[in-house]
C-alpha cells in the first residue's frame, strides 16, 4: 500500500503511522509541519491543504488517502475551520480523483451530530450540528458525497472522541489537575453516559475499511464504557493525589462556561459547554460485522494510559512549541482559578 496521511504530523495522524508502519506500507505525511518525532522512513511533504497544488502533488502515485487534517473547535476561528476542513477536503478529493487513488477515507467528527436525539447514535441517525466546527465536518461529508457519485471511492470513519498516549488538547487540563490533587468537576450528577475511542483502534478500524472497496459510513467507539462520573472517579481512584470528583449545578455552571469562552477567558468551545454532561455514544455493529473490527481498549483503560502518558512526558510538554491542538498543552485561563474553588 502506497498511503498519504493529511494531518500525519498530528495526534491522530501520527500514530494511524505508526500502525500502518507495521504493515510495511509507504507512508507519505502531508502536513504544514514536520512532528519532533517523524520517523525517519515516512516521506514528509510539507503544505497546506487549502493549497490545490501542494494537494496535488502529495498525491501524486498514492493508492490510498487517510484524510485526517482539520481546524479544530480550539482555535475559535470559523472562516479558518471552513477554509481547512471543506474547502480543503475538496482540494483533497479532487486530487485524489486525479491521482486515480484507489481508496480515500474521510475521519469525520462525532461533532456532526451536536445533542443526539437518538441513543445509540446509529448510521442512518440524522445529523444535528450545535456549533461551527460540526456544521463545517457535516458539509465536509456532503463534499465527499458529491466525490463519491463521480467515481472517487469515499469511506467516512466518524470516531467518538479519541483518546491513547499523546493526548493532549483539553485532557491536559484535566490530567494536569488531578496531578495536582484538585477536584475535577461533574455537571449534576455526572450520569451521562459517554463513549471514547482509543487512537489505535481508530487506525485499525481505518485501515480494515481502506481494504474493503465501495463507500461506507462507520461510527468507531469502545464497546466498555459507563458515566462520565464513574470514568472520573476511576481515574482518580488510579492516580491517588487525593483528587475526587465534585458535582456543580449543571445550569449555572454551563451558563458559566459559555459566558468565559464568549469572553475569550477559557480555552473551551461551545460544542464543549453545550455537550458535556449530555450523553453521547454510538451504536457500532456495522463496523464490528463488516470490518471484522472489534475495539482492545475500554474508557477507563484508555483515558488510565493517557494520564499515565502525560506524567511520564510532562516535562516536554510544557517545553513543547508544537501548534498540533491535540499534541499541546492549552492555557487553562480563569478555569485555573475556578477548579481551586470545588
């Protein structure tokens, strides 16, 4: 396999290489930068994906495309998140068109489906984006469609939120907390039921669908998870800093939160306020019975290993410049503050 991975200098995007490094493929990375850690054996093309003709020659001689680039919720910019993840998922899939690669698959966004109206999130649930970055992943997948019905075949891979050693991005807070001994807060109660994804079995299941020919949809998530509450506390339980899991008022604190990101003080986004205390998982036997796929890891492991990740790399986390939201540490404004309250 010849494979191009948008995004490869990234947190998803780097270890979807490494496990493809395992199977002995050639792996290009595409992305604005290369990681401190790229692998000496991966190709590096640097550029932009809103750039048509660095796209295109990234694909030149490639037979299959993992297309994991976009503009994060974090970065609050919503020309710069539809700039990036649809009119650069056009570039993307025109090129491969051109390139005549042989499989492209599109890693979507739990986003697109804001506050489900449905449990489990099945295939066919409609999409009902809250905020920006959703709205801009759901029209995305419109463009691949679009693709999709003039030959290019397009498999998207709708991962919940992804965790596994590296994550950084908003978890740094939290692990940078509980390192601390301070209290993590729960909304109400803290019994949402919330499913995550280990980055490893996102790769594997991408890799499973970019050998089965013909377009797909596939939501990806652990088969083991519980509440939001009893995820917290066991991670609490694991560290033994003396940190343990606090309810606050679910309205106040969420009108709250939307006021400290409205004013710029706090690093989270509105799918963050908006979603966090609701429940949100998905139904994943279509993966399971056509992919042959079965997730390895549970919630309370993967969000375990990637606290355990953190401690272990904090020094250089902290030392880090790298711009990969995922793959840094966030600036946690009056949030700081706040969690001294609890």
């Amino acid at each position: 396999m010849r494979a191009l991975v948008t995004g490869g200098s990234g947190f998803f995007g780097s270890l979807l290489i490494e496990r493809l490094a395992e199977s002995n493929a050639h792996i290009r990375n595409f992305d604005l930068a290369s990681a401190d850690d790229h692998p000496t054996n991966v190709e590096f093309f640097k550029g932009d994906i809103r750039d048509a003709g660095a796209v295109r020659a990234a694909c030149e001689n490639i037979d299959v495309v993992f297309h994991c680039v976009a503009q994060q919720p974090l970065s609050k910019d919503p020309a710069l998140m539809r700039a990036v993840n649809i009119e650069g998922t056009h570039n993307l899939l025109a090129a491969a068109l051109d390139a005549k690669a042989k499989k492209v698959i599109f890693l979507s966004s739990t986003s697109i489906f804001g506050i489900p109206d449905e449990l489990p999130i099945k295939r066919s649930t409609p999409p009902k984006p809250v905020e920006a970055y959703g709205r801009t992943k759901i029209a995305a997948e419109e463009v691949c469609r679009e693709f999709i019905v003039n030959g290019l075949d397009v498999t998207l891979i709708r991962p919940r939120t992804i965790l596994g050693h590296g994550r950084l991005g908003i978890f740094q807070m939290l692990f940078e907390w509980i390192r601390e001994g301070s209290n993590v807060p729960v909304l109400g109660r803290g019994d949402a039921k919330f499913q995550f994804v280990h980055a490893r079995d996102l790769a594997n299941a991408s890799i499973l669908a970019a050998e089965k020919s013909g377009p797909a949809v596939y939501n990806i998530g652990t088969d083991r998870f519980g509440t939001t509450c009893a995820m917290l506390e066991a991670l609490c339980a694991h560290a033994a800093t003396g940190s343990r899991v606090k309810s606050v008022p679910d309205a106040p604190t969420r009108a709250l939160m939307a006021l400290t990101t409205k004013l710029g003080l706090s690093p989270l986004g509105n799918y963050h306020y908006l979603a966090y205390s609701k429940p949100s998982y998905f139904d994943i036997s279509d993966a399971v019975n056509e992919l042959g796929w079965r997730p390895q890891y549970s919630n309370d492991e993967m969000l375990i290993e990637s606290y355990d990740w953190y401690l272990a790399h904090r020094d250089e986390v902290m030392r880090s410049k790298w711009a990969s939201p995922h793959k840094s540490g966030v600036k946690q404004g009056v949030l700081k503050f706040m969690v001294k309250l609890l």
